[in-house]
C-alpha cells in the first residue's frame, strides 16, 4: 500500500516539475539551478573587459610575438617560394611508421572530405556537388604530386594552394608533416622517411626575358583552343577601357598585377607577345589551354599555379582585353 502511494506522490511530483519547466513566459525567465555552469566565470571572447584600456577582451598578440611552439613560416605563397620550400624542408625529426598511422587519423579529419579516403579527389564536399563543378580537387596520386618532394606538399598544406585554404594555423607543424608523409607513404605508395630535397626547376632558374624570346622564336602565335575565334581591335573604346579595369580589379588581381609579375605574369604589353583572340581564350577557357595550346603549356610549367577560370562572358572578357590595350 504504502509502495503505491509513494510511487503516486512521484508521479504528482514529476508531472508538476514537467509543467513548471514548460511554463516559461517571456518576462520571467525562470530559476538558474546551477549559475556557474550556465554563465562562465572567465572573460567571454566578446564581452567587454574593464582589465584593458580599450575594453575588448580579445587582444591582438604583442607585435613580434608568437605561439610557443609555433614555427615561423618564411615561404610565401608564391610557387617559386613552394619549390624552394621543395629544395629546402624537411621535418625536424625523421617520420616513422606511428607517424603515418597518425598522419591518417589527421588526414581523415582535415583532408579527406575533400580529397576522398584514396586521396583521388572524390571527397563528400566534392561528391555531395556542394562545389561547384568548377572546384577541381588534386588527384593526391598524380604523377606529378608524387614527384613532388614533401617539402613541396608541406607548403601546400600551410599556405594553400590556389582555391586550397592554409592548413598553416589550424595543425601543428609536426601535425603537417605527419599528414604528408602518410600522403606520400600509403597513399603514393612511396618509401616511408625517405628524406629528400627536390632538384632545381629549370623554368624558374631561366630570366624572364629569355623565357619570353624562347617562347618568341619556338612556336607560332596562334589563336590558342577556345570558344574565341577572330576578334580584331578597332579604335581604343573607353567605356570598355574602365570596365574592363573594374572587372580586372575583381577578379583577376588575386592573382595579377598590371605592371608585376604575381602568381600569374603581368598583362603589360601583352598584346606584343600574344594574339587578341589568343587571350580571349585563355581568359574563357583556360583549362583547355593549358592542356593543349603550346604556349600556355609553357606557362603553366613556369607559373606552376594553373590559370583559374572566372566564369566571364565573352563580352566581359573582350572589355578586360580593351583594358590590356592600356597597359603598355
Ligand atoms: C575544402 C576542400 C579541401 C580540403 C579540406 C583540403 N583540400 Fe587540398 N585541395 C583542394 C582543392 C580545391 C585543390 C586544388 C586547388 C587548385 O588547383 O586550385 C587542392 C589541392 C591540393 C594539393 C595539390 C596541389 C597541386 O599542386 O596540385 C595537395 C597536395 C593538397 N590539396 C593537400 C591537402 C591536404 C594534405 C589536406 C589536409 C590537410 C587538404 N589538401 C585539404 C581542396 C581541399
Ligand atoms: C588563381 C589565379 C589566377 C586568376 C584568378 C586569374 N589568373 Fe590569369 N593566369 C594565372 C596563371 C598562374 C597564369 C600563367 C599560366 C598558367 O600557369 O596557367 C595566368 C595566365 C594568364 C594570361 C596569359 C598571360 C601571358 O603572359 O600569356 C592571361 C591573359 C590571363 N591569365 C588573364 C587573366 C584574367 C583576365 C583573369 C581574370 C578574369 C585571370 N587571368 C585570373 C593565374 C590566374
């Protein structure tokens, strides 16, 4: 008997807590039972802060400083510097077999929902199409990634690399080569700790000037591999001149400079090394060019970064031809 009755003062207990809770009106916003665990007792990130003059709680780092253990990076972002990180790194201490193991748990975290578990590029951001089908991922396996040294990835993976975001701030550097060499042991299939410099790269090693004259005297200027054919330039249209420059400014200068050689080469005078039409198409369709236009070949073999494609019309592009005309 008395079992029953404290099972039904249980039942009124809890029944009348389930509808006190659900009693929440807007103005009286009921009873904290545990205040510490609900309102932090540090300095929330964003809250105001009467320790420092300014009032912010986020500080900005003492110039010069940096984290402990953190190492400072010297390469820029640049693929010149990304082959002398080549020709230069190496990981402190020589990866072995745990590192690898390692290496793949981080993979599977940071890498794979791009790149995929077999490193071919069908990761789920990229299989689910939450890119666009224009994000092209590196097949990790490609002949070329597997020539290239660790040093070489480990550049990639803590500056980025083209449409790649850095690693750089986000793993440590032992977390970075870790990644790598089970990128290059299990899914290159290549021997594990092997330390490596990467040669020179002649491309790089050759002037500019003498690039461009080699280019001059060994192929014929043609109109390159596109949707372009035939555009002929008449008097200097203004209007398109400053549209052209707008839309250069918007989507071009991530990775060109009018007058500065940057990622890409500066569009100055260009027009007395290529063909109008030609730079319509490499503009339109750069993929197709740098497989199988000759001297777009020989860009990318310099320039190492390919030529993203910006998605313009053919009227945008022809306004941003204008633009080149000026730039002498
Ligand atoms: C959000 C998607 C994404 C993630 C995550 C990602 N990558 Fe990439 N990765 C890319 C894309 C896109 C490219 C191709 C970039 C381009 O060609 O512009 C690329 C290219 C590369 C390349 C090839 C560079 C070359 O020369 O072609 C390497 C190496 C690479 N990634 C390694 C990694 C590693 C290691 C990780 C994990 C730390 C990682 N990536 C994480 C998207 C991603
Ligand atoms: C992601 C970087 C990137 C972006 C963005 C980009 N380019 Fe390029 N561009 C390059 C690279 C790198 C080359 C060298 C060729 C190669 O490696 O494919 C190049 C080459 C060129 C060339 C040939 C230059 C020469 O000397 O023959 C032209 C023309 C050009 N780009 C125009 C443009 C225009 C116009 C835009 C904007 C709509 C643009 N590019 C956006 C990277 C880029």
């Amino acid at each position: 008997m008395r079992k029953v009755e404290n099972r039904r003062a249980a039942v009124v207990l809890l029944s009348c807590m389930v509808v006190m809770s659900c009693d929440r009106h807007r103005d009286m916003p009921g009873y904290d039972f545990m205040p510490d665990m609900v309102y932090s007792q540090a300095y929330d990130a964003y809250s105001e802060n009467p320790v420092f003059r300014d009032s912010l709680t986020n500080q900005v780092p003492v110039y010069g400083t940096m984290p402990r253990n953190q190492v400072a990076f010297r390469y820029s972002v640049f693929p010149e510097n990304r082959l002398l990180a080549g020709q230069t790194l190496l990981s402190r201490d020589p990866m072995i077999m745990k590192h690898v193991f390692e290496g793949k748990k981080l993979y599977t975290a940071f890498c794979s929902n791009c790149h995929g578990e077999s490193g071919k590029g069908d990761g789920f951001l990229i299989t689910s199409k939450k890119f666009p089908a224009t994000v092209k991922v590196g097949d990790l396996t490609d002949e070329r990634l597997v020539k290239a040294s660790r040093g070489e990835l480990f550049h990639v993976v803590t500056v980025g690399y083209g449409l790649m975001g850095s690693y750089g701030a986000t793993l440590s550097e032992k977390d970075r080569w870790k990644i790598i060499e089970y990128v290059k042991v299990k899914l290159q299939g290549q021997e594990l700790g092997a330390r490596t410099l990467a040669g020179a790269n002649p491309a790089l090693s050759e002037p500019y000037e003498e690039f461009e004259a080699r280019i001059a005297s060994d192929f014929e200027r043609t109109d390159g591999v596109g949707p372009v054919s035939g555009v002929t330039l008449g008097a200097l249209n203004q209007a398109w001149v400053t549209e052209g420059e707008t839309l250069f400014k918007l989507k071009c200068s991530s990775c060109h400079k009018p007058t500065k050689k940057y990622v890409g080469p500066a569009p100055r005078g260009i027009l007395d090394r290529r063909n109008p039409t030609w730079i319509m198409n490499m503009i339109l369709d750069p993929d197709k060019m740098v497989k199988e236009d000759p001297v777009a070949i020989e860009l990318y073999k310099r320039y190492l970064a390919p030529m993203a494609n910006q998605s313009l019309t053919e009227d945008e592009a022809r306004k941003i031809l204008e633009y080149f005309r000026t730039l002498e």
